[in-house]
C-alpha cells in the first residue's frame, strides 16, 4: 500500500478540494426522517450512511468524531466501526477523531484500535494528543509505519480555549511552537514519495497566523484544520498554512461539521429527497469555496 500522505493528498487532487467531511452525531439536530436518534442507534446509522453517500461526491476525507459515537455505548462504537467500513469501502480516507493520548501499554492498545485491523477500526489516520510526551505518540507512529497510516497530532487547535496552554511561553516560544519543533523531526518517518509526511498536525483555521508560522517549523506535514465553517474561520483563513504548488495551494485538508451536516435547509426538510438535495448543495458549497481559496 502507497503512503497514507501519497494517498491522501492524492485524494484531495482528484477532488479538486480539501474539504473534510466531519461526522458528529447531535441527537437534537438528525431529522426525524431517519428516526428518534436520543433512543435508537440505527437513525445514528442511517443518517451517517446517508452522508457517507452523499460526502463521497464532494470530499476525498471523512472524519468520524468518535466521541459523538462511544456516548451511545457499545452500540454507538460499533455504529462508528460500520461507517468507518462503508466510507473506505467508498472510497474515502477515513480520518478517526479519537484524540487518544495515553502511555505505553495503554497507548499501543488504543493504536490497535483506531489503527489495526479488525476488531480495530482499520482507520487511515487518528488524532493523538501529545501533552503527555513524545513517548505517547510512539506507539501510534510504529503502527503507522507498518501499516502505511498517518497519524494527526494536536498543535494548535481551533477552540477558544486553545491559549490556556497552549500560549504559554517556554524558552521565548508558545507552547504549540515547542511542538511542532518536538514533531518535525518525526516527521521523516512517515513521508510519502509526494514529499508529504503522514505525521499530521492539526492547526485550526481560526488562528491563521499561527498556522503559517506552524508551517515553517513543519514544511513536510500535512494539516488537519478544523474551525472552518460553523466556528466563524473562512476559507481564506482555512488554508493559510496551505503552500503554493503548480496547481494552486496545498499542504492537507480542511474539516467542516455541523455546516455541511446540518444546514438549515436540511433542518426544515420535510421529506428525505429535500434533505439529500439540502446537504448536497451545503457541501458542494463549501467544496467549491474551498477550491476558490486554494485556487489563489
């Protein structure tokens, strides 16, 4: 199997966009079409296999967020498992947003199951988060190795709260700087005939100088932006890490939630084809606003 880098960028340049479909499972907003969601895990399955139907048109990249699903229980991980499956099955690079984090044992147990083969989730990349050393990501970059995955690292997230930590100042550097220094030499390890490494780092869209600065600690690594839509970041902020190439910026892929799966046409549609069309023109859209930016 070629690089996950090699496939994933891959991927975005035959759909001519970097948008990433995110799946979250809100039980207040999945239409009744598919069923009461707060009482019945197989409206959670329709409705994220109805977007897997629809996202494969318009994103090379869907990202379950896994939390969304392991509140439902055993039956809301096996739900994520069955998406995971009919994404890949489709096509698309399933990014696995677990944000796992642990040492050890522990942790190469949680890379088996994000990463591995059946009974794990056979994902093409996962989230980690590396506030506990760089020996929390080890296990999950050898896996990634093996297997030909990638692995997404926390650096500068989207949310508000980012800076608590974040910002603070080690040796005259933000701590997210201090990170992307620690990551960058890892980066080889996971690096593709494209020059792109598979060794992710998620730098949120709503701190767009953060992520160019980002980018010159990490010229090789694929970004995984959030913040892009629902959280107020625009295209043009979404893919300021992004480098120029022969056919405009690139450099990852840019995630979008609750804007493309829950649009307000799509809240007020009154039969499944309205829905379909509703969520198909919200994610043609932002593929499309996506491309102009990177077009620039």
């Amino acid at each position: 199997m070629s690089a996950y880098a090699d496939r994933l960028i891959e991927a975005v340049r035959r759909k001519d966009t970097p948008l990433c479909v995110g799946l979250d499972p809100f039980t207040d907003r999945i239409p009744a079409l598919f069923g009461d969601a707060r009482e019945d895990t197989s409206a959670v399955l329709k409705f994220g296999a109805s977007i897997i139907e629809i996202a494969q048109q318009h994103a090379a990249v869907l990202k379950p967020q896994l939390g969304l699903f392991e509140q439902f229980g055993e039956m809301g991980y096996a739900t994520a498992r069955l998406l995971t499956e009919q994404a890949r099955g489709a096509g698309m690079i399933v990014l696995l947003d677990a944000k796992r984090g642990d040492i050890g044992t522990t942790a190469e147990g949680y890379a088996r199951a994000t990463l591995g083969p059946k009974p794990g989730f056979d994902a093409d990349c996962v989230t980690v988060n590396p506030y506990m050393g760089l020996d929390t990501l080890e296990p999950f970059l050898s896996v990634a190795e093996r297997a030909s995955k990638g692995v997404a690292v926390l650096v500068r997230t989207s949310n508000p709260g980012a800076g608590d930590v974040q910002d603070l100042q080690v040796g005259g550097a933000p701590v997210w700087r201090r990170v992307g220094e620690m990551l960058s030499g890892a980066t080889q390890r996971l690096k593709g005939v494209s020059g792109w490494s598979g060794l992710m780092a998620v730098a949120g869209a709503t701190y767009p100088e953060e992520a160019r600065a980002l980018r010159e600690v990490m010229p090789d690594a694929l970004f995984l932006v959030p913040g892009y839509g629902a959280q107020g970041a625009s295209a043009a902020d979404a893919v300021a890490g992004f480098v120029t190439k022969p056919k405009g910026l690139e450099g990852g892929v840019v995630s979008s939630s609750r804007a493309v799966l829950y649009p307000q046409a799509a809240q007020a549609a009154k039969n499944m084809s309205e829905w379909r069309a509703a969520i198909g023109d919200a994610m043609a859209a932002a593929a499309a606003e996506l491309r102009a930016a990177c077009a620039r």
